[in-house]
C-alpha cells in the first residue's frame, strides 16, 4: 500500500521525465483466456506428427478466440521447428468436430509461441486446444505441461500440416498442456449482472427493473453456491410463471392487489416464498402482523436451536438498512431484531409460516442492501478523511468519529457478518424445498478447502519482488501442480521504475505469479472520474510499455489504498480490464487495534454494486492481513484460520498485502506457515479471479425429481470444482451417485446444519438416488491409530464415523479409553464434531508416559436409527519421557540475513549436570531450492564471553522452510559451563536460509567478521562481531 507520499510523488517525476505521461491511449477490448498459461514443469515427447490437446471448459461467456498460444521446449533445426494450432469442439468428454485452424509459424525454444486463429465459443462450454508440429526426433518440439487436467492425443499419429474435420479416434490421459487461447468475449466480458448460471432452475428471483438492488440476490445466490436460478421482472410473472418454480425469490417490491393474490394463492397451493422487505399486503399470508415502526441499521440474531438457523453463529451481529417491524402472528422466528447487542425486541427479522400446501418466509430488511453497505461502507462518509491517516480510503466509510459508532461493530469482527446472513437465506430456501427435492450446490474454494490466501505485495520501485517469489518458489512443495493450487504463488504490484525487467517478469508470469501494476494517485484525492481514468490510462501504458510481455494486471491495489467515493475506483478498474480489487484495506491501527476479521463483514469475494444497487462486473477481495496495521502475527491469521476450520465455519478468503518492497519478510513467512499448517492454498490474485469466473460461471441445468431421484447436469466447469447434495431426502436417505453410469465417490460432512455428500463436479448428467439407510455406521479409522506407539501423552484421541450419527449416542458410555493393562478407564469427556462426523476423547489429564491405552467405540446410532454392528477398538502406547532441551527453542519474531557462508551464535550455560546432546536444532525462514538448503550447527567453547575453540560439529542436515530443523550430534558438555552454538548454511543469496531471532541482552549473539564457507568451521572462531541477538538455536539431550 504505502511507503508513503514520497514515493508516490517520486514516481510521477521519474513518468514525467522519461517522457511517460503522454496522452492517454485507447483502451483495447477486453480479452479473455481459456486455458492453461502457466508453464508446466514438465515436457512432453514425441508430440511431432501427432495431434496432442488439452479440454478446457468457457465460463459464463462465450466469444470469439484471437489466438492460441503452446509453451515448448527444445526445437529442432530448420526447416523442422514449424508449428500449427487448433480449436475443436467437445463431444462426449472427448475431441470432435474441428472449428478452427492456424497457419503455420516457427518456434521458439523456452517460450510462448503464438499463432492467430479464429473459432466461435459459447459460454458453459468444454473445448480442446490442439497442438501439432513437423519436428523430426522424439525430443523436440514437444509442449510443456503438467498433471491434473483432460489431455489427448490422436491415436495412430497425424502427418503435420493436416487437420482432420473431426478429430478421429482418441488416445485420453491427465496432462494439463500448457496451451491457452485468447478470446474477446461476447458482450465485452461483462455479462448481465444478476442473471442466472443456465437461466433456469427451480429457483425464480422476481426483481424490480427500478431497484437496481433487486437483482444483487443473484449475487448472493452464486457466492452461496445456489447456481440454478432465473430472474424476471416482477411486471412479467404471470400465474403460470409461477408454476414452473418450487421456490421464489421475491425481492423488495411494491405489490399490486391483484399481484399479491398471485402469490399467495401459489404458496397455499405448494408454493415455497422469500420475501424480502415485503409489501405489507403479504402480512397475512407470511403470518405477521404489521406495524408502521421501523428499525435501522442494528442488530439480529439467529435461532440456532433448529433449521434453518442450526449450524450459523448464535451471536447478535449488525445489519445495515432498515427493517419494518412485525408482530408474529402464526409465523415462527428464525431471527429475532434487537435495538442493540444484546437488547431484543419482540419483533421478528426472519419468519416462516406453512401456508396451506406451501411455505412463505420473510426478511423484514432488504438483505441485499445490507450485503452491500455491509461490505461497502455508509455512502454518507464516502469521500472524508474521518481517521486522520494518509490520504481517504476505503475504510473511512467504516470510521466513526466525533462520537459516531464505526459502521460495523468490530467488537465481533471475527464474525463475517454479511456471509452469514446470506448462509441463512440459502440454508432457508433448501430447508424449504427439501420436501419437494434436495438442492444441490456449489462449494465456495477448489477441492473442498475452507480457506484461501491471496497472496500480495506493493513494490514501490525498490525492488523485493524478484527475490519474494524466490523464496515462494522454494517454499512450495517440490513438484507441485500451479494450475491445483499446490504451490505457494502470489501478486506483487510494482511501480515502473522496478529494477525487475520485462525477461524476468516473464518468467514470473510463466511460472504462475501476477506482476501487476501499482497505481499511484499521489496519495491524494484524484478529482473527476475522468481524471482518474487517465491516471490510470497513463500509468498502464507506461507499466505496459515496461512489462510488453506481461499479460494485463487481473488484480491491483492503489497506492495508498486512494478511495474517494463509493463505486468510481471499482468501474475505473473494470473499464482497464482490471476484475480483482483489494483496495478495501483494513486499516489504520487505530481502527483495527489489533482484533483479527471483517472489518467489512465478510470473506467471500463478491462483486461491488454502484450507488444505486446495480452490480458491477468487479470482484472485491478486501485485504483483511496487512504488515502496517498493528496486527500481532501469527496470531491474527491463525484465529482466522482456526475459524474457517472449526465448528464456527467461516469459510474465508484471506487477501494479504505483505510488501514486496524487500525480498525477506517475517510477516510472509508467518500467513505461509500457517496456511500450510491449516491445509489452505496460497494464491495470486489472478488465480483467485480465475477461480471466480469459472465456479460462478457454472451452473446445475436440467434439474428434476422422479420418486427418489435427483437428475441434474453440471454445466460451465472449474478446476477443483466440489458439488454438493443433500444426504437426506423426504424419502430417505442418500444411497449413490452416478455421472452417467458410473458410480461417485463422495464424502459427507455437514455444512451449517445441513449434511452433504461432496463430490467432483465435473462437466456431466449426475443422478443422486435416496432411500431407507439401513447400513450401520462404522468407524472410519482413529488417531491415534491402531497399533500406534509413541504418541504423546497430551494427544487428542479421536474415531471418525463413516456417516452423520446421532450425538446422544456418542457419549461417555459408548466411546472410552482405559488402560490397555488393567482396563483402568481413564477420565474424559466426549464430544461429536457434526460436521466431520468425529468424536474426541479429551482426558481430564495428561496420559501416563510409556503406558498402553485402547480407544472404544461402540452402539453408536446413525441419523436413520442404525445401530454400529461391532464395536471399533484401537490399542497405542504413550511415548516416553521427551528430550530436554538447552538454548532457544521458540520461534524468533524477527528474521536475520545474510547468515549463509557466515557464522552466526548465540550462547548457552549448563546447570549442575553434564549433558549429553544428541541433536542440534534450528529454525529458519525462507530455504534456498536444493542442493543449496543444507547446514551445520557447531558447539565452541567460551573464552570471556566470545566463541573460542570448536568442539564439536553436527552432521549436515537439509533445512526445511519456516519451520525446525535438526541435525544429529554427538558430545557431552559439562555442567556450569558456557558453550556457544554456531550456525552455518549453504544459501545463496542474503534472504535464503536464515535464523529466527529475538531481542536478549548484549552479548548474547555473535557473528563472524569475515565470511567462511560453508562446511569449514574453523579451529578457532576468530574474531567475533558480538550483539543482541538470541536465535532459535537449541541442543536436545
């Protein structure tokens, strides 16, 4: 974000110099990519002479293809370095009819290369990006790729220069090509905000065309996962309009008599209704009695004691706009509105009433509304600098001053408001329509992960961002899949006068990061919207004409987060190509005083609405982790974390702005160690927006319910897609699912209340099938497992169960643990996590050391009455007594440089006793890509108060990232003695490789004045450089 004015200014200066600021240039068309334009770490052969494709699915639009461009390796000589390329279209999950070819061109070793063609594509839509070349050996001209995706190659070979109008008979397999074409979507990218996936399904949104706001539900629908709906203007829904749908959606609108007859003689005759803010003439149908009071902008709680409440949060939590009051009359409350945080009032926020053969519910408040201003501020304060920092922001439209309250309550920050209110209106509508058939869904993140960090960075012209996605890259699993979200990526936003040059932003971008472009309007106000436009046009064409290789920034930030109204920033960056903004920035430390979560209400990115409720084709990821807001890491991002994974289920995506002004980042390292620890990607802004487009773009088609089975289609795709359905129906329970004829793997685990049955949404016709469960529940497995040894004395003990259960089954007589000698039962408590379907044994006391123990689960009764058929016991022992320990074994809040090929120390003193060490230890940030990760740790003497004599040397060892190390060692030291342990590594650059440290008292740390390479400690330490510096550095005995 900052590195302050100064800078800002600096760099219109330097644009002004180079003769940068030039008039502004024509905004090209908006394009769009299909494909894999990442650059897969493997190469394939043999690809000369055959036809080799990779399936790649359109989002929402569809358009027409520019070009298409393949990543290869090593090329052969002239004449045999030709290329072609092609689009085909998709019959079946496999290459059919041929819809448009290229000429041919010459390739380029190492590189995109790039040709013109033209195909027609329609949206939701699978396609095959094909491949061929004249090379004349095996090992040339073949494409890059990497694993995880739907390949082919034609069966047979096919001579180069030749393509088949229907591509023949097909060899399949699991290669994602690095092959992407690039299209200009129909209708310019943007779409219709508000329609819906498909433009069907059992749901209609009835919106009305002079409340733009109306239509944002359809927003609310996707984020939830409920892609099957269809909107219609309230002036076009007949009757027989009606009857085509299970449940409507019915957004803020005033009703004529005859319209609201309609509707309630459609509920009494089976019809599930939403009302949101209804017109009072609906009171006696929804079963409330009106009022002319009101209540804004305050408080509601949820009843979490049944659905649709069951599984949300059972805390009061703000809602912005204003609710009509009702009295219950005939209606239940779901939610209850309350004048404060915990004052309630008598009247409902949400209902729902049976009505005849059919159901109606209500929102007394406009939720959309509440969504938006929740997540976009109090429009009143757009434009005032009301907290006294920097230039206006984004939160300043959250910032009470002058005795106002701030517009969210961040008291409950780590609540996500706005996404719980729109998880009770989906849990609502599929509760209501579970009589008439279980709704499917779409799960937020790829492959069932509940969070998601973005990973970004402003790089003010210093110039750390090269060095940053080094240190991602060697923080990445080896081998990992980009294009699967394995590999730790990122977005850094640099000025143009980044040292970083065009080649290496290339191979950045190929490797998947985002270089972006980090719009300055000198911290100032930019004045019209016109002005703004043009410092962008200038400020792109200058970072276009540095970066002519890079594609167009998806994502950006401001500097200095400049956000001078509600909306002109969002539609700027749209009108740029930009659909991934992060100016929403919670700050400054003053306003977060160090709470972790929402101080906007919310963690799914969702798409800005204008100041009159229209929806703009423009994503919002607020920056929720910053490194200049006072925010004690890692503690904010673990309890974020911890609340995405835990019952709470605040599924999260994180944005991060860690500056990339310099490579070495404690900060960094603390989001990445703990989204490794809690299983959760780390990605760039541009895979996020990808991931958007793709999930939001597909859609359930065709659904329909036959007796006691659910047939759907899943149409658009997205890697990592998890669809969803309900594992009970109102005949039973589920029993399978098939995509066509073949059987699908599932896993349940319930979701806010409502158990699931997960599974690949691929593109394809699904049938989910229900009936009476007469399976028992068995016992999945345990942890510890059976037959364990070495656990922990303090280790949870847990059994997971292959189904739902009921939790007064699980109890203290049913799951034990005892003494594996003896039977001793040993004091506990029991607890049933619903939602993974796992009971823990939590015993009152640690576990005796060196003892056996055994687990038993037993009568155990699934949701169906099913009783476990055989008890599931597991046997482990206890560890012994741990290793102790000498020196610093915490982490170190900061992080050293320049520790490699130098010998760096802290001191440690024995007590009474001689000690025996058997391995020395260390913990470090970033590590350097092998062969270059390895280190020593070495034991000298003391000489008044300095290293003197070497002792003794650990074995080298490979460091791993951001985390402990050991290396094995062997020697005694003796008591009330002061020994000094020394660390050295092999990295090779300044920010690779280096030890975690804490402030102590002068002395306690020491570095070599000279450098000494790697794996020569030398006899004597030679002249030590002392200071204050404890590292993580410690011997265990």
């Amino acid at each position: 974000m900052r590195i302050r004015k100064r800078i800002a200014g600096l760099l219109v200066g330097l644009l002004a110099a180079s003769g940068l600021l030039v008039a502004p240039a024509a905004h090209a068309d908006t394009t769009a990519v299909l494909g894999n334009n990442t650059t897969g770490t493997a190469t394939d052969s043999g690809d000369s002479n055959y036809i080799n494709t990779s399936r790649f699915v359109t989002g929402a639009n569809g358009g027409t293809v520019n070009s298409v461009s393949v990543y290869v390796g090593a090329v052969g000589a002239t004449p045999n370095d030709q290329y072609q390329v092609a689009v085909y279209g998709d019959v079946a999950g496999k290459p059919g009819p041929l819809l448009g070819s290229s000429a041919s061109g010459t390739l380029t070793a190492h590189a995109w290369n790039t040709l013109p063609v033209t195909a027609t594509l329609a949206p939701n839509t699978p396609y095959w990006l094909a491949y061929n070349s004249n090379g004349v050996s095996a090992a040339v001209n073949n494409l890059n790729y990497s694993t995880g995706g739907q390949s082919g190659y034609s069966t047979g070979g096919a001579a180069f220069g030749t393509w088949p109008s229907s591509f023949g008979a097909v060899s399949t397999g699991s290669l994602n090509y690095s092959v992407y074409a690039t299209y200009t979507p129909s209708g310019g990218g943007t779409g219709t905000p508000g329609s819906g996936p498909g433009n069907e399904g059992p749901i209609l949104l009835v919106t009305n065309s002079a409340n733009p706001y109306t239509t944002y539900y359809g927003e609310i629908l996707k984020a939830e996962g409920l892609n099957y709906y269809k909107t219609a203007d309230l002036s076009t829904v007949t009757a027989a309009t009606l009857n085509s749908y299970d449940v409507v959606l019915l957004a803020e609108n005033q009703l004529t008599a005859a319209q609201s007859t309609m509707f309630g003689t459609w509920v009494n005759g089976g019809g599930r209704l939403v009302a949101m803010r209804p017109d009072k003439q609906l009171a006696g149908l929804l079963g409330l009695t009106a009022s002319t009071d009101t209540l804004a902008d305050s408080y509601l709680k949820i009843d979490t004691t049944a659905a649709p409440g069951a599984g949300l949060t059972s805390d009061t939590m703000g809602f912005h706009g204003t609710a009509d009051k009702y009295a219950l009359n005939g209606a239940t409350a779901v939610a209850t509105l309350y004048s404060d945080t915990a004052v309630a009032t008598t009247n409902p926020a949400v209902t729902l009433r049976t009505v005849g053969a059919g159901q109606a519910a209500a929102f007394t408040f406009d939720l959309a509304k509440s969504v938006v201003q929740t997540r976009q501020g109090n429009i009143a304060w757009g434009g005032q600098q009301r907290d006294n920092v920097d230039g206006i922001e984004a939160s300043e439209m959250f910032f009470g001053t002058g005795g106002q309250l701030n517009w969210n309550n961040l008291d409950k920050a780590q609540i996500p408001i706005a996404d719980e209110q729109q998880r009770l209106l989906a849990n609502l509508i599929t509760t209501m329509d579970a009589a008439k058939k279980p709704l499917p869904k779409f799960w937020y993140f790829p492959r069932d992960v509940k969070a998601v960090v973005v990973m970004t960075g402003d790089d003010h012209g210093i110039g750390g961002t090269t060095g940053r996605f080094d240190g991602y890259v060697a923080q990445s699993p080896t081998g990992c899949n980009v294009a699967n979200w394995e590999c730790v990526r990122a977005s850094s936003y640099v000025y143009t006068d980044d040292p970083m040059t065009d080649a290496q932003a290339k191979a950045y971008s190929d490797q998947g990061f985002e270089i972006g472009t980090h719009v300055t309007t000198n911290c100032t106000p930019w004045g019209t919207p016109a002005d703004l436009q043009n410092i962008y046009t200038t400020q792109i064409g200058a970072w276009k004409a540095k970066y002519p290789s890079l594609p167009n920034p998806d994502s950006t930030r401001t500097h200095c987060v400049e956000w001078d109204d509600w909306a002109t920033q969002a539609k700027t960056k749209l009108a740029n190509g930009i659909r991934l903004d992060t100016d929403y920035y919670y700050y400054p430390s003053s306003f977060v005083q160090d709470r972790p979560g929402y101080f906007n209400g919310t963690g799914l990115p969702m798409k800005y609405a204008d100041s009159d409720g229209s929806t703009i084709n423009e994503y919002q990821a607020t920056t929720q982790l910053t490194d200049e807001s006072g925010q004690s890491m890692p503690a904010t991002v673990n309890t974020l974390l911890d609340n995405a994974y835990n019952t709470k289920g605040y599924y999260t995506v994180l944005t991060a702005n860690i500056h990339t002004d310099y490579a070495a980042s404690t900060a960094s390292d603390q989001v990445i160690a703990s989204a490794k620890a809690h299983g959760t990607p780390v990605v760039s802004g541009r895979q996020l927006l990808n991931w958007l487009d793709a999930r939001n773009g597909s859609a359930f088609s065709g659904m329909a319910w036959n007796s006691n089975a659910l047939s759907f289609s899943i149409t658009g795709g997205a890697n990592g897609l998890r669809a969803m359905v309900p594992l009970t129906s109102s005949v039973g329970t589920l029993t399978g699912i098939k995509q066509g004829a073949t059987a699908v793997n599932y896993r349940i685990e319930t979701i806010h209340g409502i158990a699931y049955a997960f599974f690949d949404g691929n593109v394809g016709s699904y049938t989910a099938t229900y009936g009476m469960d007469t399976t028992p529940p068995t016992v999945t497995g345990s942890v510890p497992a059976n037959g364990a040894t070495g656990v922990a004395a303090t280790a949870p003990v847990k059994a997971s169960f292959s189904e739902p259960v009921q939790a007064s089954t699980v109890n203290g007589a049913n799951v034990t643990l005892k003494t594996t000698a003896g039977a001793t039962a040993v004091p506990g408590t029991v607890a049933l996590d619903a939602a993974t379907n796992t009971v823990t044994f939590t015993p009152t006391a640690a576990l005796s050391l060196s003892t056996g123990y055994t687990l038993s689960v037993a009568n155990v009764k699934d949701l169906a009455g099913n009783t476990q058929a055989a008890a599931y016991t597991a046997a482990f022992t206890t560890a012994g007594a741990p290793p102790q320990t000498i020196g610093n074994n915490a982490v170190g809040t900061q992080l050293d440089d320049t520790d490699s090929n130098h010998l760096n120390g802290s001191k440690i003193t024995t007590g009474a006793a001689a000690i025996a060490l058997t391995s020395l230890n260390v913990h470090t940030g970033q590590a350097s890509a092998a062969p270059n990760n390895q280190f020593q740790i070495a034991v000298y003497s003391d000489n008044a108060g300095s290293p003197d004599a070497l002792l003794a040397t650990s074995s080298a060892g490979t460091l791993n990232a951001n985390a402990w190390s050991s290396a094995p060692i062997t020697y005694t030291l003796a008591p009330n003695t002061t020994y000094w342990l020394v660390y050295n590594s092999n990295g090779t650059s300044s920010t690779v490789n280096n030890m975690h440290y804490s402030s102590g008292p002068a002395g306690s740390g020491v570095y070599s004045s000279a450098s000494v390479p790697f794996g020569t400690f030398p006899a004597a330490f030679g002249t030590a450089v002392k200071d204050n510096l404890v590292y993580s550095l410690y011997g265990t005995y």
